[in-house]
C-alpha cells in the first residue's frame, strides 16, 4: 500500500475537542457580513425602527418600578428606583437577547444549513456581537437619564471608580448567553420541548437575576440561596455596583461567574460542534 | 495505473442511514440503547439493521439506508455527471460531499477546497442588495472579503445583473436570483465544484453561459466539477463520465453516452403490469384503452380510456384518492391525473375496487416514452412506481411535436392557430 496522502477526510468519527478554531478564523469576513446583514436589515419595513429598542426597556422599567417599588415597596438604597430597574433591564436585556436568539440557530438557519457548509458556530457569534448594536442604544438612554439624574436632581449618584471594567462584564455575559444558548439549541432540535422551557423559563429567571430586586433584601428575608448559584445575579448586581456605586460585589461571585461562564462556553461549543455535523437529519 | 496526485477526491466505502417515522418519544429510548451500546463499547445496534431505500414498498424497519458502501475516486479536471432515479441517493452524496451532513460510515478524503452551488437564492437576504448579497453568499461560500472585491465587476458582468445591483434582492425574478447565485459560484475558484440542478431555472441563453462557464472551469483551470442533473441533454454535452445510482448503489461509471442509454432502457423495461402489493393492497392492473381495445401507443389529444383494480387485503378505509402520475424519460413528473384535484373521493363497497378515467382529449405532452406511477391513498399511503409505459406520438395536424425541446419549449403543448397580416 503506497502512502496516501489527503489534505482533508470527511469521516463519521471527530474528535470531541477539536473545535476547528483554524477554520472559524478563515471564515471571519463571513462572521462581520452576517454582523452587517443583521445591522442594516434591522428596520427594514418597520416605522418606529430602532425607536422600539428604546420603548421596551423604558415601559418595562416604568411599569416595574411602579409594581415593584411603589405598590410593593422595594427599596432600592440611594438609586432612584427607576433607574436602578432601567440600568438592571439594560443589562439583563442582553443577556436574554443572545440567549433566546442563539438558541435558535440550527431551526432558523436550516435552508442555508442544509445547502451549505460553513462553521455553525460563526452564525451564533454573529448574534452575539450584533446584539452589542441592539445594546449600545439601550446603553445610550440609560446614559442619558443617568446623565439627567447626576445634573438635575440631588440623589448624589457617582459611578464607581471601576467603571472602567463594564466592558470585561458585558464580554462574560456574552459568554454565557452565547455559550447557554449553543447548548439549548443543539438539544432543541431533536427535543423541541426546550423552546417552551426556554421562553417562559428566561421570564422566571430574571426574577432571580437581581434585575428588579436587589440582593440586599434577599439577604434580609433569608433566601439568598436563590440566587446565590446564578451567575447572571452577578453580572447584574455588578453591573450596578459599576454604573451606579450601589449594592455589593463579593469576591466569590466574581470568581464564580468567570468560571461558571468559561466552562459554559466550552461546553457549548463542544456539543454544538458535535452536533453540527448531522443535525440536518434531525430536525 | 493511476498516479496519486491526479486522484483528487476519493469516496470509501460511504454509507448513510435515515431513520424514518416521527421522531417522538420512542426517540429517547433510541438514544438510550445507543449510549448504552457506546458505553460498553459495543457496535451501535441500529447500523446492523435497515433496508435499502425503495419508496415503493413498505419496509419492515424503520431504519433505511440512503446510501449503501459508495465507492469511487475523481481525478483533477474531470467533470462527472451524477444521475438517478428520485430517491437514489444523489442529494444525500452531495450532502455528505458538501459537508452538510456527516456519512454514517466510510470517509470521503479530498485534496483542495469543495465548493456547492448554492439552490436558487439560498442565502440571499431579500432587504439586502445584488451587491451586498455578492459579499455574503461569496462569504458562505468561503471567500474572503477581499477575493470578492478584486471578482466583483467579473461577477456582476457574468450574471447580467448590472442594472440591479444596487436594488434589494426581494425585487429579483427568480431567473435573476439564480444568475446572480451561480456567478458569485462561478467565481469561487473552488478545487470541486458540486452543482445541483440549479440550472433548471433561466432561460436557454444563460443555460449556455453557465455549461460554457463550466467547462472553462475544468478545462482551462483544471478543475473538477459534480454536476447532479435530470437533464441527460446538458449532462451529454457538459460531462466526461456518467455515474448512475440506484437505491443507494453506483449502478453504473463509466462512458457517458452508454450510461444514458442503459439507466434509460432500465426505466422502460416492465411493459405491462406485474403484480404490485404493500401491506394494505393489491394492485391488479392498469390499463390503457382506445376504440375499445387495451393499447400503449397514443397520437397526441387521442381520447382514451384508462381503467385499472385493486383488492384491499383486510380493511375497508374510506375517504380514498387514486393519483396517476406521467413520468417522462428522465424521470420527471410532467403531469398528474388525480381524483383528488377533481374532487373525488370514494369509499370502497367491497374489496375489490374498479375504476375508469376518461381523457377526452387526450394528453397534450410532447411525444416520447413515458411510464405511469399511481397512488392509492386514504390515510395511508400505497405508492406503485412503473405501472405501465407507453408511448405518445405525434400528430402532423398540429405541428413539429417531435421538435419540442423540454429545456427550451417546456413538455407541455398548447393548441394554437396562427394569423399573420
């Protein structure tokens, strides 16, 4: 038998930690036109446009600090009760939309899937960063009401001096949406069951997100086992002690969402890459 | 013997496995018994079992194989024409060769970059405009940015798209989709280009354009192209070998012009009925009658008759629809005589079942050799493939019928009457 030799082999067998991260780089070009076909094709036959990115957050802050903090009487410390919600809905918001959008990649993508090969795992990332668009202009309203209450009135806000860092959370957020939602949605395409959890399951679980009740009075009533193991409380409850100098950041819970979100994200992309290859079949 | 290098892409032993059904709660069960035999470190149990892929008869498992130890190489520069009957395996090899999906068995290596022509606008965003869409599409293809670029004037000139370019694809024809998908492709520069029907849209001028573009892709680049058609025209005039499957299997590789005579003398093959069951009934005959007396040969718009019977096994359904339908050569559904469309449905009285069609005008397809596939349905499905052929001639009164050329004029023939002044 002479010594054959083949550039590429498409076999049955791969191996479960070679995550073709070779590859991913090749195609990067596709990875930033995918980022500007969900950015130009945003508003495309809508008449309020990005105007709705803005509505959502502001009603839902207004309506949760009229529920949650004038009729129930949460405290929110210092903060003015409606930007506190508005800057932990900003956060939160983000985290869902990569989530519940990556989710759905294999039973979204499945004409062009099933026509073309491509590095599955571009399609997700291109989520995840052209939802920063989506988050940027939520971020700009926040700025601007928070701008509104250091100028306007005396509640004494300041952000903390280690605002400098929000970017490093919004990375490991995106991390854990992108690696969450890569897991959901190679598993949702043989058990559709998990779209159901997925969307009334990403509801419940800002409530214990810290988005509109603050960890300070979980602490009080004693059930701060509740959030205690949820790396999303974190991020939110730290997002705040950035933008507005308010609540507490423990050290543990840093340590304990870099990992949780590391070992989400490699995860993730293991189990997305095993089932890319004949999810086609399935779904 | 053959040199390694001029072998360019080596299929071993390919084999793939569907699993048919719902996938429901029995899935899990599946899974389980499959983690189970993984963990232990024996043989996944449902690859021992399946059936090769006839669509006609119900199998016995629910496991079937779409593709059964596939074994052939392709040298550099060679363009291979790939043909079959519906539900031989074309789609599913091309599936596997483009990555898609994974084979279930055996390995398909390959020197170079495998490139597949994308189906009509697969990949085009409709908001999005001919130019953005160049970018993208030649992105999920593979190439880089700046490929596309120093392309771009080539790529807009060949797909004669230059007065769009800049308007949102959703205002394309789908002529106009398919000349903009096939020249971003055209460009790629892939080492194998795999192409898939796409050329059954557009007209005939681009149909050239694109077999000319074809040619010049492996005869001056030396590179090599798959090209999964139902038409044996383009195939004959494109290909230098032929590769027939059949139910999973190459039944054929070799000359071109042979394996089109032989995979088309295997369609015409049965000439009258053979006793055709499933598991629900029996299919006794079918037949063809004009001026009283059974026969397969027809004139054009010739009135005739078709009657045919069957037996029910066990149970009586109700609510049944028969389905008749022309295929022609090449193994293309031209037309459809269906009790459904005409808003019949019966209910048989007793087992036996007899039915009459009467076509008062005949057909009006261009003349050749056709053979006829029937459904039975209620909520069960009796498919039968290749019940009857028979042959259409032609009527001097209307014209060149012969002529008609299916690429060009379509299959269909319509009456007409001409007045020039």
């Amino acid at each position: 038998m002479e010594k054959e030799k083949w550039l590429f082999n498409i076999s049955p067998k791969n191996n479960t930690f070679n995550l073709n991260l070779k590859e991913v780089w090749q195609y990067r070009d596709l990875l930033f036109l995918f980022v500007k076909r969900d950015v130009i094709t945003l508003y495309k036959q809508t008449i309020l446009g990005p105007l709705w990115y803005l509505i959502q957050p502001l009603f839902t802050s207004v309506i949760f600090t009229l529920v949650f903090n004038n009729v129930a009487g949460i405290k929110t410390g210092g903060i003015p009760p409606f930007l506190f919600n508005l800057a932990g809905i900003t956060t939160w918001n983000y985290f869902k939309e990569c989530l519940v959008a990556t989710s759905d990649t294999f039973k979204k993508n499945e004409q062009i899937f099933g026509k073309v090969y491509f590095p599955r795992i571009i399609m997700p990332m291109s989520i995840i960063i052209s939802n920063l668009l989506k988050f940027a202009i939520q971020l700009f309203i926040l700025i601007c009401f928070y701008l509104y209450y250091v100028f306007f009135t005396n509640s004494g806000i300041r952000p903390s001096e280690f605002l400098f860092l929000f970017p490093v959370l919004i990375v490991f957020m995106g991390m854990l949406g992108l690696g969450l939602g890569m897991i959901i949605s190679s598993m949702v395409i043989k058990y559709r069951d998990l779209t159901f959890l997925v969307s009334f399951g990403i509801q419940l679980l800002m409530y214990i997100s810290l988005v509109v009740i603050p960890l300070s009075l979980f602490q009080k009533k004693g059930v701060e086992w509740l959030v205690m193991y949820n790396p999303m409380g974190y991020i939110i409850e730290t997002a705040r002690f950035l933008l507005l100098n308010e609540g507490n950041i423990s050290q543990f819970g840093i340590a304990y969402t870099v990992i949780f979100s590391v070992l989400c994200l490699l995860f993730g992309t293991v189990i997305f890459n095993k089932t890319e290859k004949t999810f086609i079949d399935t779904i | 013997m053959m040199k390694q290098q001029d072998v360019i892409l080596k299929v071993e032993n390919v084999s793939k496995q569907y699993r048919l059904g719902v996938v429901g709660t029995g899935t899990i069960s599946h899974d389980l018994n499959r983690f189970l035999a993984k963990v232990s470190g024996k043989e996944d149990p449902y690859l021992k079992i399946g059936e090769s892929n006839d669509r006609s008869t119900k199998g016995t498992s629910e496991y079937v194989w779409a593709l059964k130890d596939i074994n052939f190489e392709v040298k550099r520069g060679e363009i291979i024409g790939i043909i079959g009957k519906n539900g031989a395996g074309k789609s599913t090899l091309l599936k596997i060769l483009s990555k898609v999906t994974g084979p279930t068995r055996g390995s398909i290596k390959y020197n170079g970059k495998i490139a597949s022509l994308l189906e009509v606008g697969t990949g085009f965003h409709p908001e999005m405009t001919g130019k953005e869409n160049i970018f993208l599409n030649g992105a999920i293809l593979g190439m880089t940015k700046k490929e596309i670029s120093r392309k771009l004037d080539e790529i807009i000139d060949f797909s004669g798209c230059e007065r769009y370019i800049d308007t949102p694809v959703k205002r394309y024809s789908s002529g106009m989709k398919v000349r903009l998908a096939f020249a971003v492709a055209a460009f790629l520069e892939p080492d194998i280009l795999v192409v898939d029907e796409v050329l059954a849209v557009g007209d005939a001028e681009f149909q050239k354009k694109a077999i000319g573009k074809m040619r010049d892709i492996s005869s001056q680049a030396g590179r090599t192209v798959l090209f999964v058609s139902h038409d044996m025209a383009a195939i004959q005039s494109l290909c230098s070998r032929l590769i027939v499957l059949d139910k999973g299997d190459v039944y054929y590789d070799g000359d071109v012009s042979v394996g089109i005579e032989s995979y088309m003398s295997s369609r015409k093959t049965k000439n009258n009925v053979k006793l055709l069951e499933d598991s629900k009934l029996t299919f006794n005959n079918l037949f063809f009658f004009k001026g009283g007396k059974s026969s397969n040969v027809f004139k054009i718009f010739e009135s005739l008759y078709i009657k045919g019977s069957f037996v029910y096994k066990n149970n009586l359904p109700d609510d049944v629809k028969i389905e008749l339908f022309i295929i022609d050569d090449f193994g293309q559904r031209i037309t459809a005589i269906s009790s459904w469309l005409s808003c019949i449905s019966f209910t048989p009285k007793s087992k036996n079942v007899n039915f009459e069609i009467k076509l008062e005008n005949g057909f009006s397809i261009k003349s050749g050799n056709y053979s006829v596939d029937i459904l039975i349905y209620d909520y069960n499905k009796s498919y039968f493939e290749n019940v009857l052929t028979f042959e259409l001639l032609n009527d001097y009164k209307y014209g060149y019928l012969e002529d008609i050329e299916p690429r060009h004029h379509g299959s269909v023939y319509t009456p007409n009457v001409w007045k020039i002044n």
